[in-house]
C-alpha cells in the first residue's frame, strides 16, 4: 500500500514537472515566433522607407527634370514633335512615382507609427475607396488613445488582410470594420454582404490548398493570446471577428 502511495506522489510530481516544462516551452516558442514576426514587420518598414526615399527621390528628380524640358522645348523648331512624347514621359515619371510612394506606404504605412491605429485604419479605409472602389464603413471607438505598438500593428495587419480579401473573393463593393475596446479586450468585426465559403473546409484543409492570409492572421492571434472567428457560407457574406487582450498575459 505504501509503496503505491510513494509511486503515485512521484507520478504526480514527475507529470507536475513535464508541464511546467511544456509550459516554459510553449512561452519560449511564443516569444520565439513573435520576434520572427517583429524581424519581418521591421524589414517592411525599412523596405518602405527605402522604396520612399531611394526610388521616390530619384523618380521626383526624374519627374522635375522633364517638366523643366517640357518647358524649354517652347523655344526649339521641333517642338511640335517632341510635346507629345515628352508629355507622356513626364506622365508616366509622374505614375512611376505615385506607385512607388503607394507601394512603400501599404508595405508600411508611417501613419500606423506615427499617429495609431485609428488613423491607419482611415487611410486603409480611404485608400482602398479611391484605388479599388471599395467603401469601407469604419466603426472605431476606444481608440484615442495609443496602444501597445505590436497590438497595434497585428490589428492593422488583421483589418488589411480581411479587407483585401473581400476585394480580391466576396465579389462585393462595399465592407464594414468595427474596432472596439471593451474592458480588457479589443474586439474587431470585419464584414461583407459578398459571396461567402466555407470557412471550416477552407482552413482544415491542407497547407498549401488554399492561402496563407487566414490561417497567418489566426496564428498571429494566438500569440497575442486572442482568437478570430470566421461566419461564412456560400451565398451569405462574410464575418471575420477577433478579441484580442490588451495586455499581454505575463
Ligand atoms: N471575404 C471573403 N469572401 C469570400 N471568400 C473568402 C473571403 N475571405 C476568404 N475567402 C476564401 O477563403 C480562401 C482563403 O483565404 P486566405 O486569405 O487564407 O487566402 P487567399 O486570400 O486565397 O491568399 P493569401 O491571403 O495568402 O494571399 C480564399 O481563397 C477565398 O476562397
Ligand atoms: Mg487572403
């Protein structure tokens, strides 16, 4: 009888043991995946800024030179023919160098450090309204004041990646985005009135079946200790919503 009284102690405290350590692991792959996260949010944000000022710069400049040529060439003989070409090469300059200051800021836009999470999501909002005609009714409230800089920048990512994919699947022109604090938590709720799926088929099903957008933004979630929920069916539109805690769980 002892002797199995002694055994079961040393079971318990050896299982005591192994789960501590699988807790210690756990937290140590956390940290670990969150710092490969962090490396990749820096390296778009000095990809942005090198693409702004590296090939913005040297378009601008591009950009000058011709429009001070164009207006030289009212002096020469041959200006008749060169005005057009030269019209449309200060045009396309000028389209080089909206792209590349367009692409620099959806890489990383320096509003999300600058001003916070309200402000990005209205130029999200704003952008996505005059490049793909899609409007964005935005719902924020809680948000005046900054959060916590990575919170910030996964709820970005998140609202990003759910709002592009209505323009690129629900086949809809209009989405709604509702952020939210409430207590401890920020809720976030991303809809659309568009086609829908099958969200259990799509993100059991294998790795590279189908995109990586879901399954990054519910593995991201997850770090942060939230979790994302999707309401989808064929024919019935979308909701992609969130909580995630704003502090992090020690
Ligand atoms: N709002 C939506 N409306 C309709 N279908 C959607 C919507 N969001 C996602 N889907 C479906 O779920 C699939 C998976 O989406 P997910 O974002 O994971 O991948 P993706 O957009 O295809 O590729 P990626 O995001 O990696 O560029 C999509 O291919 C699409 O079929
Ligand atoms: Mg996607």
């Amino acid at each position: 009888m002892h002797e199995i009284v002694d055994r079961v102690r040393h079971i318990t405290r050896e299982n005591e043991r192994l789960f501590q350590r699988l807790i210690e692991g756990e937290r140590r792959f956390r940290g670990l995946a969150k710092a490969v996260w962090k490396v990749q949010e820096d390296e778009r944000r000095r990809l942005a800024r090198e693409l702004h000022d590296g090939l913005g710069q040297t378009l601008t400049a591009l950009t000058n030179q011709l429009e001070r040529l164009q207006q030289k060439l009212g002096e020469r003989d041959d200006a008749a023919e060169l005005a057009p070409r030269l019209a449309d090469s200060v045009e396309m300059a000028r389209l080089a160098l909206n792209e590349s200051r367009e692409l620099s800021r959806l890489l990383r836009p320096p509003v999300l450090d600058d001003l916070g999470l309200e402000a990005a999501l209205s130029w999200l909002a704003r952008t996505l309204e005059q490049r793909a005609g899609l409007r964005v009714e935005l719902t924020l409230s809680g948000l005046a004041e900054r959060l916590d800089p990575d919170l910030e920048t996964l709820v970005f990512r998140l609202v990003q990646e759910a709002l592009t994919n209505v323009l690129r699947h629900a086949g809809a022109d209009r989405a709604q985005v509702a952020v939210s604090r409430a207590g401890g938590l920020l809720e976030l709720r991303i809809s659309d009135g568009g086609r829908g799926f099958d969200p259990d088929a799509t993100l059991v099903g294998r790795e590279t079946a189908t995109g990586l957008g879901l399954r990054g933004m519910r593995d991201r979630l997850e770090l942060f200790g939230g979790r994302l929920e999707i309401a989808s069916a064929p024919g019935r539109g979308t909701l992609v919503s969130a909580a995630v805690p704003l502090l992090e769980a020690p």
